[in-house]
C-alpha cells in the first residue's frame, strides 16, 4: 500500500457503483440516510426486439438500497432511460440488472453486505433492515435468494466428504408442524484436524424415511465416498445407513454409549433392589444410597465414596450390580484415554486382568444391549470419538452431597414440552416400549 498512489476522490469507486453499472450524478446527504442520484453508464438503446435504433422515450426511477456508508442508509436513486423502437415501436428501459437482481430492491453489493452481516457477523435480519434502511422481508428474501445461491448451490459443497454426522434436533417448540428437524454434518475436516465440522443440510422430520431420502438424492460418488456415519443411538439413522451405504460403518457417538451404559446400570441396580427388598428404593435401602455414586467416574471417587461402594459390593445379593458397574467403568475409562490407540487397549487389559468380582457371571449382569452396531464393527471406530464428540458426560460430574430436584443427565420423561437433549432417547429395548421412539 505504501507504493500505491493517490488518485482524484471519485464516488464511483469509493462506492462501488462502478462495479454496478453506474455512475453517481448528485448527492443528497440527510441527517438520517443519504441518497445518490445515479444514471446508468450502458446507454441500452437497440431495441431488444428487432435490433433496431431506439429513441429516448422517458425516464423513471428505480431506487435500490446499498451498502450502509458513513454508517446511515445509502439509498442508490436510479434515473433509468425507456425507448421507444422507430421501427417496431417496441418499448423498453435500461437493464440495470447489473446493479441489482429483478424485482429486488438492493443493489448487488447490498445483498453481499447483507449475506455476510448475517452468516458471518451474525447479526439479525432486522438489524441488517435498518442498516440498510429496507424492510425486513426485503432483506429477509434477498439473503436467502443469495444464500442459496452462493452457498446452497454450490456444486462443490458436497465433495470429499467422508465421516458424515447425523442427529436430530429440536427446534420448534409448538404443537404445529414437525418439532423436529435431521442436521446433516461433515465431520471429515474435524477427523483429519483441518477445520471444524461443516453444517450439510437440515431436513424437515426426524426419522429413518428422512435420512434414507436425503442420502438417496446425493450423487453416487458423495455415497461412496463415505467412510463413518456418526449417530446417537437412534435405530432409523442405522437402518439408512445400512440400505443406502452398504459400506460406511454407522458409530455411535461416545456421548450415547455412556449414557446407554450408564442407564444399564440404572435398570440392573432397580431390578436387584426390587429382588432383595421387594419395593422400590428409598433412604436407607443400600443400592439406593449408592445410586449416584455408580455413575461417578471410579477415578473420581473419594475416599469415603470408595468405601461405600465396598460395603454395597461385599454383599454376595449385589454382584450383578458390581459386574455392571464394572463395565459401565470400562466404558468411561476407554473414552478418557487421550492417545487413541491406549483406549481398546485400556479396554482389553481390563477384561483380562481386572474383571470386577463376579464378572463371569455376566450372563447375569445387565445387558446394555442393543448395540445400533455390531461390536465387531463398531469397535476400532468407537475408541476414536472425533474430537468434537469427545463431550464430558455425567460419570465426570461428582455426586453432590445435597441432590439437585433436576439432574439433567437423568431421564425426564415428564418434560414432554422442553426441548429434549438427544441424550435423553433411549434405544428400544424390552423395557422401552416402541411407542416411547416417538415422542
Ligand atoms: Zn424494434
């Protein structure tokens, strides 16, 4: 810049409207905004009919918002030639859709200010409005026409796309309409440490016909590309996967294995306290006093919790509580390694060497089946979570000593009207009737 050199002040470029097809006539600059007079530098005037010489006819004005300078609204006061055709007597005015798209009423640089303010600088569509000094379905309409456009319809967009996320979320909150939407993510530049996720493509609905037809509309080259689809614990995202990527390996992500284990301890602690006391828990009943501390990390008991744990488990009555505890802890442990390849053999050296008192009785212990995946498959792609997914889940948090009326790691069916963390869906299981998938 220190090379460059200074030219005559000129409007035209300071503005932009050289790049819009205009040249700037007269200014008028109020308190609150700032007008332009602009004519149109291509004169137009062979007839779009026949080719033929046209003459003036009249003119009018066509006003478009442009970018915001000085901070006030830049109004653009377009003073556009019509002709009339001497020899078809046909009738047009000047093309000024280089500065600004039919029927819209921004000029071009406006809507690329407007996108960017919007996407990048995150600022909201009314704000943007009264920047601009337009209403807000002008800017609403003009954003996503250039939305699409630019970012939507980029051919590109989808290529060399291969770990794929999907999971559901929530975003109307009313009783009208789908409550749920599919968000369709590219977690490839999170796996290869190039970048963070990119968002694909957000479909109305939640279910497997949604994903099967999203994957469907791709090309074959997308669909072969991937490699991994991560999912939760969600069957129909599964079932798509497998129809429509006969070659991707569908995992689940680390978030959701825990919590399924972690409800396995749940179900395996009330059914053994039903068998032993005959009712369900309360104060004084000994896996009650328990139940927070089984879903606490073992390497961030304290000593006192320790020896708690120890009492429950030295009675003979609890060992399939133990055995499943002791897998639950496997679980978490395997995620908490950092060097990927520790974590299967974390979890192998375990199995061996430390197997909880009474784990070869697993048949007895609680299942935290189903798995979405087969473990033989699912296994080398579980203990390497991306990065991103790598989310602290409830075996992190310390039992407090006065419980909380709402624990948010804990199911709350009751709480049908809240936005539900997909973290709260279970899988279908016995006990999980299949009308419960759909709320
Ligand atoms: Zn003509």
């Amino acid at each position: 810049m220190s090379h460059a050199t200074f030219c005559r002040p000129d409007l035209d470029s300071f503005c932009r409207l050289d790049r819009l097809g205009l040249s700037v006539t007269g200014q008028l600059v109020g308190a609150d905004h700032t007008v332009l007079a602009c004519r149109v530098v291509e004169p137009d005037d062979w007839c779009h009919r026949c080719g033929g010489a046209g003459t003036l006819h009249d003119t009018v004005l066509r006003e478009l918002a442009h970018v915001p300078l000085g901070w006030r609204p830049t109004i653009l006061r377009l003073r556009v030639r019509r002709y009339r055709c001497t020899g078809c007597g046909h009738v047009w005015r000047q093309d000024t859709t280089a500065a600004g798209g039919a029927r819209v009423k921004l000029s071009r640089q406006a809507v690329l200010w407007a996108l960017k303010s919007v996407v990048i600088d995150r600022l909201s569509i009314a704000r943007v409005a009264g920047m601009l000094g337009a209403s807000w379905h002008t800017v609403n309409d003009a954003v996503l026409t250039a939305g699409r456009a630019l970012l939507i319809n980029d051919p590109g967009r989808f290529d060399g796309v291969r770990i794929l996320g999907v999971d559901e979320h929530a975003w109307r909150h009313t009783r009208h309409g789908d409550r749920y939407v599919t968000v369709i993510i590219d977690l490839t530049p999170v796996r290869e440490r190039t970048g963070a996720a990119r968002l694909l493509d957000i479909v109305a609905g939640r279910s497997k016909e949604v994903f099967t037809s999203w994957l469907a509309r791709q090309s074959p080259a997308f669909r072969t590309g991937i490699e991994v689809v991560a999912m939760d614990g969600f069957t129909g995202f599964k079932t798509a996967t497998t129809e429509q990527l006969p070659d991707a390996t569908a995992v689940m992500d680390p978030f959701h294995v825990v919590a399924l284990a972690g409800d396995a301890v749940d179900r395996c602690r009330q059914r053994v306290q039903q068998a032993t006391r005959g009712h369900r828990g309360r104060s004084g009943d000994p896996l009650y006093g328990i139940r927070r501390v089984l879903r606490t990390g073992s390497d961030l008991l304290t000593d006192r919790q320790r020896a708690r744990l120890a009492a429950v488990f030295a009675d003979d009555a609890h060992v399939e509580v133990e055995a499943t505890w002791g897998i639950y802890q496997r679980i978490v442990a395997a995620y908490r390694q950092t060097r990927p390849g520790r974590r299967e053999e974390n979890a192998h050296h375990d199995h061996r060497h430390h197997q909880p008192r009474g784990a070869c009785r697993t048949d007895r212990a609680e299942d935290p089946r189903p798995h979405p995946v087969p473990p033989s498959r699912r296994r080398s792609r579980l203990l390497r979570p991306p990065r991103h997914q790598q989310r602290t889940h409830r075996s992190d948090q310390r039992p407090t000593r006065t419980p909380t009326r709402h624990r948010p790691g804990l199911s709350q069916p009751h709480q049908l009207h809240h936005p539900r963390p997909t973290g709260h869906r279970r899988l279908p299981t016995p006990d999980t009737p299949s009308s419960a998938m759909s709320r």
